[in-house]
C-alpha cells in the first residue's frame, strides 16, 4: 500500500502537471491554473476564502465568517453556468481580473468535505499553484487518491536527514562548512552553513534565512533579504573570529512559503498599490506559510539546542520554542530601508509584528 507521505508527494506532483486529484468519498478535483483537459466542465469550483472576499462573491455572513479563521477557510462557488478551465483560470488570477469580467450570478455553497478542502488549498500552495480547483468535473481523467491527513506523515520532520556535508570556504569566511538535508517525500534540499568551529558548549548564532532568488541572487531592493543575508555571514564571521561560531540555516521555502511564481505574481500586485499582506490575500494565498519546525529538526541533527538568534520576527522565537530549541537570546537584525523596500518594511513591522 502507498503511504500517506508518498500519497501526498504524489498529490502534489499531479498538481504541478494539471493531472487531477481525488479525496476517496470526497470529490474529485481539477488545477485551475496547470490543468489540461479541454473537455472538462463542473457546477462548482473551490477557491480560498480570501480570494472569494477579494472578488465579492460570498456574502457578508461568509465573508465575516472567513475574516474569523484568518481567510483560510475554503469556499465552494457555484455559478450560474458550468466552468470550464477558462473561466476556472479568470477567477483564480489576479492578472485576469480585468481582462475577464465574471459572468454571475454566484453563490457560495456549503462545503461538505472541509477538511478535504482545506488541504486541497495547501497541496495546492505546496505545489507553487493558484489555489483554485474545478470539482468533480467532467472529462477530467485519472485522479491521483489523496487523503487530507496524510499531510501530516508528508510534514514529518523526523524524516529530514543529513545526507552529506563539505568544506566550503565563502566570502564572508573561509572557515565554513555547508550541510545538506533531505526528505524522503520532499524535493526540497534545505542546507545550513556552519561558519567557524563548531563547539558543542557555545551557543551559536543562528539566522533563519528563508529562500529569496530575486532578493539573495539578483539583488532586488524590493525586499530586505539580500542585505539580511550578507550582515548574517558577516556577522557569523565576525563571531569566528573572535573564538564562536555561527549557523546559518538556508530554508527552501521562497515566498513566505508560496512559492517562486506566486511570489512575483504578489510582485505584480504590489506594483499595482497593495502591500506584500494584500497581495497574497488578492491571490487566495496565506500571508505566511513557512515551516519553522524543519528548521528546529536541522538544528536538531547538528546538534543544537541553544541558539542566539538573529531575527526581528517573534513568530520564529515562538516556533523554535515550541520545537524544544532555547532561544538563549535575540539578536536585532534590520537593516536601513531603500526607496523601493521602505513601504515592506512598514507593513511588516505594522500588519505582521516584526520588531523593527
């Protein structure tokens, strides 16, 4: 039998290709976004609650209901006529809002199968789609089975292991040494660098550092991850130098956790005026997704119970707390603002309780 953390690697997958899902005694569902199957029509599509307020298709009842779980709870739209993938693709995309006005009535339907529906959104955002399905559509072909507690063994950090590790001399500091983990059911290869000698009665510092490629490798001014990235291993060489050592945790999670294309698709939106928190609600997205237990479990694997930890966000205090890590001290980490990030950083230390 295929276990749950394979059904769900699987389910995700499928969704990254446009093949359908299922949820035995559930529903069948269908990618708005990467599906292909032209012949494919359903009543009912299943989008976020966030995606639904941004539209106006539920009523103020729902809508205050939604508010109430943080707009992470799913809603079944029916609609006047049948959807096809062209019409599934207007409702889910931000881009499309305009090119492609809606064509109504709509209604929100009860859900019957919400903890189906619930994790559906998350493969969906695991998988980096728009979370947005047809249901039990016509034409859709075979349906990978999928159950919604089988997320669970899938978020298992027990199964995250080192699988090989090197000297690897960087810019900041030639003593250093990366790490790098894996998961069975997981395609992503988190890595850490260790940067001085490793001691087993010091606590490191430690910088959690989420995946940015356009902030960490291009340089955007958008953000402030770049800089936060180099003050890191600076400061990580500094502390070597000086007898210490650092740890620099290197988590593939881009995007808060949406993912590469979803993070530039809220890119496009806050070109248009909405902040980074509004961009992801307009795409049905949770404004932050990132999994902090992964990074406790490497911490773990090397070793590490007690940290100071560079960081301005206590949501990554909580975490690694409540993950056994003790977090010794907080180390401040912000950085001057430029013209083009000053307004991100606002909405972080205001919507989302950043320390800066």
């Amino acid at each position: 039998m295929t276990s749950p953390g394979r059904r769900a690697a699987l389910a995700i997958d499928a969704l990254r290709h446009g093949w359908p899902i299922s949820f035995p005694g559930a529903f069948v569902l269908l990618p708005a976004e990467t599906g292909f199957a032209p012949g494919a029509r359903a009543r009912h599509m299943l989008i976020a609650a966030t995606r639904a307020i941004t539209l106006k298709l539920v009523n103020q009842r729902e809508a205050a209901q939604a508010e109430g779980e943080g707009g992470a709870a799913p809603v079944l739209l029916h609609g006047a006529e049948r959807f096809d993938l062209d019409a599934a693709r207007a409702i889910a995309d931000p881009a499309l809002d305009l090119a492609f006005p809606l064509k109504g009535p709509f209604r929100a339907d009860a859900v019957t199968h919400p903890a189906e529906a619930a994790a559906a959104l998350e493969l969906a955002r695991l998988a980096g789609i728009l979370p947005a399905f047809l249901v039990d559509p016509d034409d859709a072909g075979e349906a990978q089975p999928v159950h919604a507690t089988d997320l669970d063994a899938w978020r298992d950090t027990r199964k995250l292991a080192i699988v090989t590790r090197a000297r690897l001399p960087v810019e900041a500091c030639d003593e250093a040494e990366i790490v790098a983990f894996r998961a069975a059911d997981d395609l992503r290869e988190h890595v850490a660098l260790v940067i001085g000698r490793q001691s087993g009665d010091r606590p490191p510092l430690v910088r959690l550092h989420s995946e940015c490629l356009t902030g960490d490798a291009l340089g955007s001014r958008k953000c402030d991850c770049g800089p936060q990235l180099d003050a890191a291993l600076a400061a990580m060489a500094a502390e070597a130098r000086a007898g210490a050592w650092g740890v620099l945790l290197y988590l593939r999670q881009e995007g808060r956790g949406i993912g590469l294309v979803n993070k530039l698709r809220a890119y496009q939106l806050q070109d248009q005026g909405f902040d980074t928190i509004d961009a992801n609600i307009r795409l049905g997205l949770p404004a932050e997704a990132r999994d902090f237990p992964v990074a406790a479990r490497m911490l773990a694997l090397l070793g590490v119970n007690r940290v100071r930890l560079m960081t301005n966000n206590p949501a990554k205090l909580a975490a690694l707390a409540g993950e056994g890590v003790t977090v010794v001290e907080r180390v401040a980490h912000s950085l001057p603002p430029n013209p083009h990030n000053r307004g991100y950083l606002a909405t972080k230390r205001d919507r989302a309780g950043h320390l800066l």
